[in-house]
C-alpha cells in the first residue's frame, strides 16, 4: 500500500506488497524490491537499488549526493540488499568515480543514526550499532558486528566475523575474527563467542586463536609474524584468509597486545 500522503515519483520501480507510508519521499529512477516497508518521512533520493524485505525507518536519508568535494556529478549508485534493516536517521550516501556505488548487503542491521560515507562496502550479515559513524572507502567484511558511537577512518577495511567494541576509534584495518577495543585500538581476542555462534568447531576456532598469537601476542613486527604463521600453521583456507588480508593492507593492522 502506497499512502496517497506519500511522495513517489511515477518513474519509480515499486515491487510487489510494498508499503510507503504518509510524508515518505521516492525520487525517479528509484527500484524497490518486493516486500519492502518504506516508514514515514524516509527520503530515498535517485539511483538506488532496495532489495526485497527490507525495511526503512523514519528519517532515514538513501542514495543522496555524497559529501565528497571532489565529486563531479558522475553517474553513481547506491544498492540495498535484501532483508536488511535501515533505522531511523540513518544517512547513507552514494558513490562516486572510486567505486561508483556505496553498497549494504543483505540481512544487515543499520541502527539509529549511523552514517555510511560514499563508496562504503558493508556485507552480508553486518550489524552497525547507534552512532555509527563509517568515513568514505571503507569496506567491511560479512558477520562483522560494530558497537554503538564507533567512527572509522576512510580507507580502512573491516574483516569478517570481527567485533568493534564500542567508542573505537578506527585508524587501521582490523584482521578477521579479531575482538578490538582501547584506544589507540588494538586486539584484545579472537571473537570465539561469535564464533560458535555461527557454527565455527573448536578445532578451528582454536586455529584461529594460534595464528594470532603469533601475529599478536609474541612481540614479532607484523611482517616476522606471517612468515613464521605461513611455516608453523596448517595450510588451510582461514590461514590464507587471515594472511593475505594483513598482507593486502597498506596502511597497516590495529596494534597487538
């Protein structure tokens, strides 16, 4: 059902059991999936992709115009994937020429308030608690969990199944599986809880747990540390993983313990 107090341009997309309801705004060139609640007074501005299922809150702000200065007007987007929550005054911005699309994937949990600067790539399975404050460039990987009022820098990147506690500060890029607080931030665990959660066996688990030792808790410099993992760890695909991440980060990784 589409309220008739609700603004929604003709040259919209609207899929099957949709409802909009009173004082919503849906610009042109808008594609809503089927199954969507679209709550009042959300604004979903041109050029955005909404996935089925999902639902956006009041006050929420979809796809509009980036902040970044050196964006020229290019043709750019901004994609929702399915089952995902949008809380309210949520504010996601669309991309530009870097990535040309700011994207959340699906079954993701937005909470009230956060912002995801342009070309922002969030996974599957992403929860961003209150206040989240994500910069531009920033991708984070699928099951990664991000407490309330935690601000990231452009740039960095986020591995799966990582936890971010709450009032971080996010200068570097945080590894996989890893738990990180303090300030500056720095690893303080293997996410075992969410882990066994998500149906991870005790025997990788602990894998995981012993590759960061070395990486973290033995004094090696980072570099040190993935040679001795790559000649001490089993070759399995979580060893790989965790490597080529930390490898692939130029920036650097959070600090040890």
């Amino acid at each position: 059902m589409i309220s008739p107090l609700a603004n929604v341009s003709p040259k919209a997309k609207i899929g099957k059991n949709v409802t909009i309801e009173a004082f919503a705004t849906v610009y042109e060139d808008v594609e809503i999936g089927d199954d969507c609640f679209i709550h009042p007074n959300a604004i979903i501005y041109p050029d955005t992709i909404i996935g089925s299922g999902c639902k956006i809150f009041p006050g929420a702000v979809i796809g509009i115009i980036n902040q970044d200065l050196k964006y020229k007007g290019e043709k750019s987007n901004t994609v929702i994937g399915k089952n995902t929550i949008i809380r309210e005054y949520a504010t996601i911005h669309k991309g530009t020429a870097d990535r040309m699309t700011t994207k959340v994937g699906d079954n993701c949990l937005i909470m009230c308030y956060t912002h995801l600067g342009h070309d922002c790539a969030i996974g599957n399975n992403v929860i961003i608690a209150n206040n989240g404050s994500l910069a531009g460039h920033i991708t984070v990987e699928d099951f990664v969990i991000i407490e309330g009022v935690v601000a990231a820098q452009q740039f960095v990147n986020i591995g799966a199944h990582s936890f971010i506690a709450g009032a971080s500060l996010v200068r570097k890029s945080v590894p996989p599986y890893c738990r990180v607080a303090r300030e500056p931030l720095q690893f303080i665990g293997v996410n075992t809880i969410g882990l066994a959660r998500r149906g991870f066996d005790k025997e990788l688990i602990k894998q995981i747990e012993d590759i960061y030792r070395i990486i973290f808790v033995r004094g090696h410099n980072v570099s040190n540390a993935l040679e001795i993992v790559e000649n001490e760890m089993p070759d399995t695909a979580v060893r790989k993983q965790i490597v080529d991440f930390i490898r692939n980060q130029k920036d650097g990784i959070i600090k040890g313990i």
